[in-house]
C-alpha cells in the first residue's frame, strides 16, 4: 500500500528529496506511521503555497498513515530565515496566537481526525518549548549543533554571504527550534517521518540528526519541490496580491478564477500536485486536450477541483454561478452576497451619486468611472448595442439621461447595477 503511495508521488512530480529514501518503503510498510508537516503563522491565514503540503497529509493519511499538522506557536515567534532575503518583522505573542488559531482551524480541513489508528492530530510546538528556560535548551538541544555544519546550510550560507543583510542570532537559532521539534514529536508520538518544501531541507535533516543523538530514534525526511511557473514569474501571486485560502482574504470566486488562468504549460503539472485525480486520467485529459480544437477543458477541471477541496461544494457552486452569470449576462441569478463579493474580488466599482447629481451623459459617467480612454470609445460602443446595464442593451438615445439607466426600479438587490462594456469590461455601480 505504501509503496503504491510513493509510486505515486513520484509520478506526480511531488519527491523532491528524501532521507533514508532506501529504508523509507520498508518503514512505511511495516503498519500505521507517524508523519508531521510544520505550518508557521506569519499571517492569519495560509495561502496556496501551502496547499502541497496539507494535500500530502492527506495523501499520506488516505495510504493508512497518521498526519500530524504542526501549528508553529513558538518557530512563529522567531521567524524561517530559510532563503528570505530580509530578516522576517517579528509578531507580538498576542498576535501570533490569534493567527496559531486561525490556521489551526485551516489545516483541520484538509485532513480526518475520526480515521482510528490513522486519526490526525494538531500540535503546537509552543508546548514543549513554554517552559523550557534558556540554559536548559543550551545545554540539551544546543550542544548537539555544530555551528560549522549550520553555516554551511544553503539556506544560511545565502543569508551571511549576502552584502549588508546578514542573518540574525535569533534567525539562526530557527534551525535548531524545527529540529528540536522533530525529536520532541519523534519521543511523543512516534513520528518518524517530517515532509516539507525543499527549502526546509536543512532543517529536516538537522531533525533527523537531533531526533538520533537525543532519543536514539531513527527517522525519516522528505521534501517536496517548491511550485514555479513555466514563465518564471513567483507562483501563488496575481495582480491584486497573494491568493489566501481564507475565504474573507480571497474569494470561492477569485479562488476559481485564479485556477482558471493557469497557463496551458502548468496546467496538468498543476493538477498532479493539487488533486485527488488518477494520474493516468490527468494524462488522457492532457491528450484529448492536445487533439481537441479551441481552449483545453485542463484549466475548468483544476479550477473545479481545488476550489471544492479549499471552499467545499458551496463555495465552488457560488464561484461557477458568478463565472457563468458574468459570462452569460445573466446577472439576476446573482444573491447580493455575490455582487458584494465581486466588489471585495476588485471589480472596478463606484459608488453611484444621487440622481440629480450625475454626470450630464452616460459617456460621460462611464469615461469617468475609467470603462474607456475616451469619450468616443463610449459612443461608439453605445452605437452598437455594445454596453450593457444588469444584462439588457443600453441604446444610443439613452445616453442623454443616465438617470433613467441607473433608475432603482432597474436595480438588482435594490442597489446594484453591473455595467458592461464590450466584451469583457465590467464595472460595478452601487447606490
């Protein structure tokens, strides 16, 4: 069964290293293992970079194995130095236990906590570091670590090497906080094996190391390769900014969107990490998508997929019913949660002014709510039937009375008018 896990991870693309990677199928196969993944709370919520992780818990879980999602109360307070170029702001404590509990709450969903044997468990490193005064650290934990061999850790080395940045002594210590973390939950729960990005490799193998000089236990490491775009760019990020998995952060619909514009070069590399999909059926979709005419249905299957394993069945039903509505200009079947929501998502809104204070001219209220460069671009539209309020065509006779346009009898929700011009720039309009 677990080598059947691993033969799949690797044809997903998702091993990007392993420690004791010839002992490892061995191990997993002698019964129910314990692993962990470590989540820092560096905002109230976690965001897509994060999704391979919490879907390799799952994974790993789905194989008959115990995931442990570490919610790092304590490493938060501190800060990854791991190939950041700056040295992380450090957090109150206030704060950073408002955001452990946040993000505890995110990373439960993504994994089963009534599974037997195999039921998943949220820990805190903040337990077992609490209490534990400096001197006790430094002559247990510290003097296991050679600063030759921490400095030599890429991850660090970057950092000290770097002109006028450097690394701080309580960024430095970070690797020993995770290590330490893989020993104490290596002795308290039996788990013998840590994943993470290949950033984290230093760390792991630093935890490996700890876990055997101070317990005598064996364990285990595994990283998974950082998510790129094929073009280069930083993956996770779009123009309005990072994609959250909090929903009041980024919206069931942004969320969807986002999916949706993934390049046709990522796509099925996408849909291997971030889905429950065979990946023989992800291949046969890659090659009826390369043999069918017009757009790839790849981009509508991934967005379909991680929407309703982040946002639930509901969130992907409110973010295909905006996509079609927008797209079918069928804007009644849209609740005012919804308009609201496309609003919050950064559609181009304004507020509307009182009737007998609107511009003179719809060309007027539409250039200047910045639909189009010019004037002319909305006359021209208007001529030909190419602007549209809550979904019915505005004629040319009407742009002498915009009041009659934005009547409240027209409105959706009693405030609400969707204006669009062309055929894909939309402007939202509230009173």
């Amino acid at each position: 069964m677990s080598s059947a896990l691993l033969t799949d991870l690797r044809a997903r693309g998702l091993i990007f290293q392993a420690a004791g990677e010839d002992q490892l199928p061995g191990w997993l196969d002698g019964g129910v293992r314990t692993l962990y993944c470590g989540f820092d709370p560096t905002a109230d919520s976690l965001h897509i970079g994060s999704l391979v992780p919490l879907l390799m818990l799952r994974r790993f879980q789905l194989a008959g194995h115990r995931p442990l999602a570490l919610v790092g109360g304590a490493t938060g307070l501190i800060g990854d130095p791991s190939f950041k170029a700056v040295e992380r702001q450090l957090n109150t404590p206030d704060v950073i236990a408002g955001w452990v509990d946040k993000i505890r709450q995110q990373v439960s969903r993504f994994v089963d906590f009534d599974a037997g044997e195999a039921s998943a468990v949220v820990v805190n490193n903040l337990d077992w570091t609490r209490d534990m005064d400096v001197l006790t650290f430094l002559r247990d934990v510290g003097k296991h670590f050679s600063v030759n061999a921490m400095i030599q850790k890429e991850s660090v080395k970057q950092r000290i090497e770097r002109e006028g940045s450097g690394i701080s002594f309580t960024e430095f210590t970070y690797m020993i906080l995770q290590s330490f973390d893989f020993a104490e939950l290596s002795q308290r729960y039996g788990c013998g094996l840590q994943i993470g990005g290949s950033d984290q490799w230093g760390n792991i193998t630093g935890g490996i190391d700890l876990a055997r000089r101070m317990y005598g236990n064996a364990v285990y490491g595994l990283t998974m390769p950082l998510i790129t775009k094929a073009d280069g760019t930083k993956f996770g990020k779009t123009e309005s900014g990072t994609v959250w998995l909090d929903p009041a952060r980024t919206s069931p619909y942004a969320f969807y969107q986002f999916w949706l514009g993934t390049a046709d070069v990522d796509v099925y590399r996408f849909l291997k990490y971030f889905t429950f999909l065979p990946v023989a059926e992800i291949d046969a979709l890659q090659q009826a998508d390369e043999q069918r005419q017009g757009r790839p249905e790849a981009q509508a299957v991934l967005a379909r997929e991680v929407t309703a394993l982040v946002h639930g069945d509901e969130g992907l039903a409110a973010a295909q019913r905006i996509t079609e509505a927008l797209f079918n200009d069928d804007l009644a079947s849209l609740s005012a949660t919804d308009l609201e929501q496309l609003r919050l998502d950064g559609l181009p809104a304004s507020e509307l002014p009182a009737a007998d204070a609107l511009p003179a001219t719809l060309t007027q209220l539409l250039t200047e709510a910045g639909m189009a460069a010019s004037g002319k671009q909305v006359k021209d539209a208007l001529i030909r039937n190419a602007v549209l309020c809550n979904g019915s065509p505005v004629g040319w006779a009407e742009n002498e009375s915009p009041a009659a346009v934005f009547e409240p009898t027209h409105a959706l929700h009693g405030r609400y008018f969707v204006v669009r011009l062309g055929k894909k720039k939309y402007h939202l309009f509230y009173r």
